[in-house]
C-alpha cells in the first residue's frame, strides 16, 4: 500500500513528464524537489512542494500556500542558478473548487507566477502550469491510496503531537524536553513510554505511516522528512485559533527575573497533590528560559491547567481587551501534549524546546529568527545524530 506522499509524488511525476518535465533531479529541503524541462536548459525550472492533504479545510489549506509561497521567496536557492518557479502539488480526498480558488487568489496576491497541481484520490485532477490550465477526469486508479478505519483523524490532534515529540526527542538533553529518554522498539513498548493506551498509538503509527512521516525500521520506528512534518504541524497550529486570554502586567516595566520570581513563588505554594505543572511558560521568554534566547523579545505565553484567578493574582496580571499584550495564557482542561515534556529550570517549569519552536515561529516580533535560531542549534543536530 503506496504512503499518501508516495502516491502524490508519482502522480505528479507521471503528469509532469508526459509533458516534457525530467523529474529525476535533487531533493531540496522542507519537502521540495528541483525539475527542469527537458531538452531546454533556457526554460524556468521548477521548485515543487508537495503536500498530501485529507479533506480540504480553508485556513489549513490557505496556510499551507502561504507558507510554501514564503520559502519560496525567502528560501536560499543560490546553489540553483537560472530562472524558477514555484509549482505545488496537493493530495485531496475529493477535488474542491474552493482550493482552486485559494490558489488562484493567493497567484493574484503573492506570486503571479505560481504553478499548481490539484490530485483528488479518484485520479481527477486539476493544474495550472506554465499558463495551461486543464481539467482531467477519470476512473481512480488500481495504485490509489486505500483508507483505514480511523483515517479521518487529524495528524496534529493533541494526542498525536504527544506521540511525535515521544519519537522525535527521545534522547534529547534533558534541558530541553522532559519527556522519554529514549524511542520505543515496538508499538507496545511506544505506548508504555508515552502512557497513552495501545489502540490509540496503533492508529497513530498506521496514519502517520500513510501520511508518509513514519516507518518502522529494524531497531524501532523512524521518523521521515523531519523538516516538512515540522513545516506541516506549524501551519496546522497557526489555522486551529486556540482559546488565548491577553494580560497584561499590572506594574508597568517589570523585569523579566521578577516574573520568574513569581512563577517560581506560585509553583512551590501549590498544595500537596495539585498538578505536577501548575503552569508552564513558553513564547519568546520560554525560548529565554531554556537559554535559547535569540533577541531581547520578552513575550510570553502561559499554559496552565486551572485556578486561574489564583493565577493571575499570584502573577500580579490582569486581562488586556487589546488584540495583542505582552503574556497571554491558554487554558488546558489537562497537561495534554503540552504539559506533557516540560522542564524545569531553577523552579520555573518551561515548555520543551519544539514547542517554543512552534510558539515563535509565526510570532511578527522576530519570530522566525528565533525559531531559525531553535531549528539550527538544537532541533537539526539532535535529528542528524540519529540518522
């Protein structure tokens, strides 16, 4: 059974070179290949991204355009010489008229020359390349993707964010994630690790399998295409708005060091038998308290789990009407995926390392410098070590 990747990528090749493309050219990173047309070195090449999504969703979709249209422009290609464009190829579970129409507003705003692939499973599919835009209806064919019962879950649900920071960090330096020291071996030996009940790994490990993000190897599973699963869970983030209260300091100009002096008051005043993470601490300061501070942004982003009138007064905070203060808090109706994994450096409980990464990375106050920053010095190597 071909992966959803698997079976976008030879679709996508198939199409392409029954127009003339050579497809056989190297990979770049965040999920991107290079493609150039056969026979005409003069003619822009193509930079493809490709992403296997299921349903089509407004804000993840949307999101997922303008994140690749911003790698695009920002992304270094130098090695690459000569005219390119920007191609992106999508798996739906049916074609929708309204991913169509995204693209093409997003062409219209963002890049005039952006090429597109719509592949629905049922082999239809819908393009827009090199000024040529066709239409394509057929029978599904024999390699199509087949579903499994539980398909319909979302990759990026709480439960599963647990799940990939279990195989993505174990092994990490305990400074930066509090989770699992180590992978698990075996589908039994993940769901001990992780706490979480067997059948819900299983589905887990089966969708993520199909999504093309996960094998099992012969020492335990291992995690494919890091840096597009990070690309793909940040933009699927960025479109669920999470339930987020503004606040503001009470006393004007208060110091970084001061605030952490009352996390850390609050923290050791919790009764015997309160939640092991009263409240956990990211954004730009949670980047500061792991020592992975990259600028003096000092926002700041709480995630507790109750008592939050307690809270705010132990914090000396108080609710901001405006669109945007310098903490806001999220409130967890338990740890969940992301409690769980903290770590605690001198009294004061941070969020691990990949979950400041997503917390800055679409934050407009040098947000994606620091996550850059996380990506560069702590993610990457840690990925590499275990290759």
């Amino acid at each position: 059974m071909k992966s959803k990747h698997e079976y976008l990528e030879e679709g996508v090749a198939a199409l392409l070179e029954s127009r003339g493309w050579r497809v056989s050219q190297k990979k770049l990173s965040a999920g991107q290949v290079w493609l150039n047309k056969a026979g005409r070195d003069g003619h822009p090449a193509l930079i493809v991204e490709y992403k296997a999504l299921n349903v089509y969703r407004g804000a993840d979709f949307r999101a997922a355009v303008g994140d690749a249209i911003l790698r695009f422009r920002h992304g270094d290609q130098g090695a690459h010489s000569g005219p390119k464009r920007l191609l992106l190829a999508f798996l739906l579970q049916r074609m929708s008229r309204k991913a169509e129409e995204d693209l093409q507003e997003y062409s219209r705003a963002y890049l005039s020359d952006l090429q597109w692939i719509l592949l629905a499973e049922d082999g239809s599919i819908v393009m827009h390349v090199q000024g040529q835009d066709a239409r394509v209806s057929r029978p599904p064919r024999q390699d199509a993707v087949r579903r499994e019962p539980g398909d319909q879950g979302s990759l990026f649900s709480p439960n599963n964010q647990w799940l990939f920071k279990v195989l993505l960090l174990g092994g990490m330096d305990p400074k930066y994630w509090g989770g699992p020291a180590r992978q698990p071996e075996s589908v039994g030996d993940f769901a001990s690790l992780a706490k979480v009940p067997q059948p819900s790994v299983s589905a887990f490990v089966r969708k993520a399998q199909q999504e093309g993000f996960l094998k099992k190897g012969s020492s335990g599973f291992v995690v494919q295409r890091q840096r597009e699963l990070l690309d793909d869970w940040g933009y699927a983030l960025k479109s669920k708005a999470r339930q987020a209260i503004n606040l503001r300091f009470l006393y004007p100009g208060e110091s970084e060091e001061e605030f952490r002096r009352k996390l850390r008051s609050y923290g050791n005043d919790q009764p015997a038998g309160s939640a092991s993470f009263p409240v956990a601490i990211g954004g730009h300061m949670g980047c500061h308290l792991l020592g992975l501070g990259r600028s003096n942004v000092q926002s700041a982003r709480l995630y507790a789990v109750g008592g939050i009138k307690e809270l705010l007064a132990a914090l000396d905070l108080v609710e901001d009407p405006g669109p945007s203060g310098p903490v806001s808090l999220v409130i967890q109706r338990n740890r969940g995926s992301i409690l769980r994994g903290a770590v605690s450096v001198d009294g004061v409980w941070g969020r691990d390392v990949l979950q400041c990464y997503f917390d800055v990375r679409f934050s407009y106050a040098r947000g994606q410098e620091q996550a850059d920053y996380i990506y560069e010095r702590v993610l990457q190597p840690h990925f590499e070590s275990r290759k």
